[in-house]
C-alpha cells in the first residue's frame, strides 16, 4: 500500500516543494483526481494544509497551541478577501486565560474563513486540525511551504 | 505550573479545563491552595493603634473576629498592598497580605514597627510581628461550600456570617475560619499548621469538591470585580481611584492619623484624577494593557487593567482605570484590541451577583 501511494506521488507533477520522505502527507480523494495535501507548521504553533491541485492552504492551530491555551472561547478571524503577508497578524484565538494572535503561516488571499468557529469556539480544542480550521489562503508563492517545518522539525520546537 | 510570586502553581488541576472549574465554584464547590499568601500576627498593646496608622480602616472600633478589607499605604497614598485584617482582640490581629509583594511589605513593616516602638506612641506597649512560615491557607468556595464543611464540624456554621472568623474544629484539627474569600461567592479561608495541612486539605477535597487554579481564582475574582494587586492596584494609585473609599473608616475620613492620609484626603475631598471601573466590551476580551478611547478614537482616556471573556455571563469584562467624568455606570467608550477599537461600556461592578452567608 505504502509503495502505492509513493508511485501515485510520482506520477504526478509535484510542484517544487522539497518534501521530504518525513513530511506527513496525505491524500484525499475530491471528484475525479487525486490531490497530494502537505502538512507544515510554524513556531509559533500555527499549521498549514496545502493541496497542490488547487494552491489554497488551510490554516489551523496545532493540537499543541490548542492544549496550552485551554478552553478557546473566542476566535477572531481575517475579513474574507483580504491579502496577507507571511507573518502577519491575521486573527486571535481566545482562552479565558490569554489571548493568543494568530500569523499568516504563508502570504495569500484569504478565500474563506471558518464560521463555525463564531458559534463553536469550541470545535478548536475538540478538533483543531479539522473541524477547528480557522481560514483557507490561496497562496501567492506556494514555495513559501517549504520554509515552514515538517511534522518533525515542528515536534522538536514543541519539546524543546 | 507556572511561576507566580515565586512558587509554581498550578492553573488548573488535572484535566479540568478552567472555565469547567470555575463553573464547579460558582455552581458547587472548588478548594483554591493559597498558601503562598502572607499570613502574619501582629500582637501587643498597641497593635490596633499600629495598624491604624498603617491603613485607613478602623481597627479599635472593628468587633472581634471579624474581618476588614485594607489597604497598606504608602506616603504618597498609594496602595503598597491590599489586605485582609482580622481582629482578633484589641491587642491581637491576624492579616493576610499578598505574596507577589511579600519582600515589599515584610520590609515596610519591620520599618515601620521599629519606628513605632522606638517612639512615644509605643510607650504602653511594643507591637510584635510574627510571620506564619510554612502554614497552608486554603480557600473553599462555592455555593456547597457550607454544607460540605458542615459535615466535618460540630460547629453551627450558620452563625458565622460573612466577615465573621472563629476558631473551628474540623475532623480533629482547630483551625482558624475566616467567612469570605476571592470569589464572589460563599465561602471559607482556613489557615492551617503547617504539619496539618496536607490531612486537612484532603479531607476538605473530596467529592464535590474540586481543587481549582489560579485561572479560574482569576476569573471568578474578575467577575466579583475583585482588585488583583500589581493589574489593578499598584504604588501610584490610590484607593480613592480604585474605588476602594468605602475600606476607609467613617471616623477616619476627616481625622485619622495613618500613612498616607494627606493624599488621601486630597481625593476624596477633589475627587480622583482617573477612577477604577468595570467595563463590558463587545467583539473581542479586553485585556490588560489595552488603551481606552472616547468614542471617535481620538482621546485616550484611560487603560484596561484586567479584562477576560466572562464564564458566567458569555460577555467580555474587564475593569480598568478611565479620566474622571468618564466613569459613570453607561458611559460609551471604545477599547483598543489588535488595532481595532471595539465598543464598551462603563458597567457597575460587581459583573455577578455575589452570593455571600449574611445569615
């Protein structure tokens, strides 16, 4: 199965990602292809989900941030089809303890944001990487993924 | 954990999310671990006239056991630190002050004692100060709290009203009750020997007991518009900002010899220049260090001390100081959070109802 999908990653003509053998990857069937989607994450807790067949990441807060902030009962999101800059503050996700704000992992239009999140904060403690997703942001120069960390160099910052 | 006055504290307990533990203390009840607190006795003839001059509060006419909220002075009327002092008897006190200002305040009060007992004031008695090292002080709190310490005494807990102390016996160990706490609700500080304090805490965290953390001890206060000394109280103001007159003796407004009393009596007799208030904002939590305009952005009136998204009420609170003329209960004003000014207003405090055992 493992060498399936290797051959599968293969065929396909991978944008110049440098993904590493270690990056967590994973596919996802949608109507009709396959996409290849890249995990990647920032020091400062925050991760991005990229599908290379359609250039939009998904940004999330890692199970990590999600565990030291406590109960999240606040999200602040960026306005739909504003243009962001890698490392801007885009948002802020509230615990009643601490506020924390939240960077633009990579530089893009924002296409949509989560608004679950405005009725079930919630969602961010329970399923951060999922159900918690805070927005999607096309991405201007989706070589920017490569900067960011891999599962591994993100789980070293953690235990560091 | 994290570090706080030089402990390591637990935020919360186990897998007790914060705002799971503080509804448990407004709903049921919590044990907060306060033991890094400063517990002191002040003994001696004068010590009711000492610590007269050391706060605003009428001590001598206070009855005994029962309990005054204070304020340490400084010259200038700024708050050195706030207090809680029980009387004991004329010539015995017991307060509690905080531990982030423990080295401040154990100095100010050997300063100051060495002054009074060396002067004429002490002639019919020198004060004595003794410091309770290493003795546990906990905090039970909540709206069960009465009835699950009732189970382990004999004592009518009924009679002890809030404000009131005494000297109770619980599962075999006599400890001193203070009625009151740091949370809005009903509730208990006990202070506990130090080699009593780990049977008595367990015994008094038992189910429905929870223990609870300094973060839902944060919120809870919050919402009980409660001061945290070092964001809402400091050096340079004085209690006639923070809203804190009322810890003032009535016989002492005009005449009261103590530390401070000039500036004071400027305040209240000018009024303050910027006061304490509550605030409850709209869109995002208001959180200390966050700027207070007037409606329209322009003028900065004031800053947010404390602010968090409230438990109980799901609505941002927080409390802060603004330019007088800007504190009166409905004044529109607008706080700055991540760049955006969001809306709020002045908002009486407590946020909650308090619920304390007036018998």
């Amino acid at each position: 199965m493992f060498s399936a999908i290797r051959s599968a990653a293969r065929v396909r003509a991978l944008p110049p990602l440098g993904i590493a053998k270690t990056s967590f990857i994973s596919f996802r069937l949608a109507p009709g292809y396959r996409t290849l989607v890249t995990t990647r994450y920032t020091q400062e807790h925050e991760a991005v989900a990229f599908d290379d067949a359609t250039g939009v990441g998904t940004v999330s807060i890692t199970d990590h941030a999600q565990e030291s902030l406590g109960d999240v009962v606040f999200v602040e999101l960026p306005a739909i089809g504003s243009r962001v800059g890698k490392g801007d503050q885009i948002g802020a996700v509230e615990s009643v303890k601490a506020a924390s704000d939240i960077y633009a992992p990579v530089s893009g239009e924002v296409l949509e944001v989560n608004e679950r999140l405005n009725d079930e904060p919630g969602l961010l403690n329970r399923s951060p990487q999922n159900d918690g997703w805070l927005c999607k942001i096309k991405l201007a120069n989706p070589s920017e993924m490569e900067a960011l960390l891999t599962a591994e160099g993100y789980k070293e910052v953690c235990d560091s | 954990m994290v570090p706080f006055a030089g402990y390591a504290m637990p935020l919360s307990y186990g897998s007790v999310g914060q705002v799971a533990s503080h509804n448990h203390v407004r709903t049921s009840a919590g044990l907060f671990d306060v033991g890094h607190m400063v517990q002191s006795n002040f003994r001696g003839v004068t010590a009711a006239a000492f610590l007269e001059w050391l706060t605003p509060s009428s001590l001598k006419s206070l009855s005994p056991y029962s309990s005054a909220l204070s304020v340490i002075l400084n010259e200038n009327g700024g708050i050195i630190d706030d207090t809680v002092i029980t009387k004991h008897s004329d010539d015995a006190f017991y307060v509690v002050t905080n531990a982030g200002r423990r080295d401040r305040d154990l100095a100010w009060f050997r300063q100051k004692l060495e002054e009074w007992n060396s002067g004429e004031q002490a002639k019919d008695g020198k004060v004595e100060h003794e410091v309770l090292e290493d003795w546990g002080l906990v905090a039970l709190q909540g709206p069960q709290a009465a009835e699950y310490l009732q189970k382990s005494t004999s004592f009518d807990l009924a009679k002890l009203t809030f404000g009131k102390s005494a000297y109770v016996t619980i599962g075999g160990f006599t400890l001193h009750v203070a009625r009151g706490g740091y949370t809005g609700e009903d509730g208990f500080e006990i202070s506990i020997p130090p080699s009593q304090t780990v049977d008595v805490v367990q015994l008094l965290s038992q189910s429905p007991v929870q223990l609870a953390g300094l973060g839902a001890r944060d919120s809870l206060r919050l919402e009980a518009g409660m001061c945290l000394y070092g964001n809402d109280l400091d050096e340079d103001t004085s209690p006639v900002e923070a809203g804190l007159s009322w810890v003032i003796g009535k016989d002492r407004k005009e005449s009261g010899n103590f530390i401070g009393a000039d500036s004071l009596r400027k305040h209240l007799k000018d009024g303050p220049p910027r006061r304490r208030v509550g605030l409850v904002v709209e869109g995002a939590p208001a959180r200390q260090g966050a700027q207070i305009f007037a409606p329209s952005g322009k003028d900065m009136i004031g800053k947010v001390t404390s602010g968090i998204p409230s438990p109980t009420l799901n609505k941002n609170i927080a409390m802060g100081y603004v330019l007088s003329g800007w504190h009166k209960k409905g004044t529109e004003v607008e706080v700055d959070v991540r760049n955006k000014l969001r809306k709020a207003v002045v908002t009486p405090m407590p946020f909650i109802k308090p619920n304390y055992w007036r018998g």
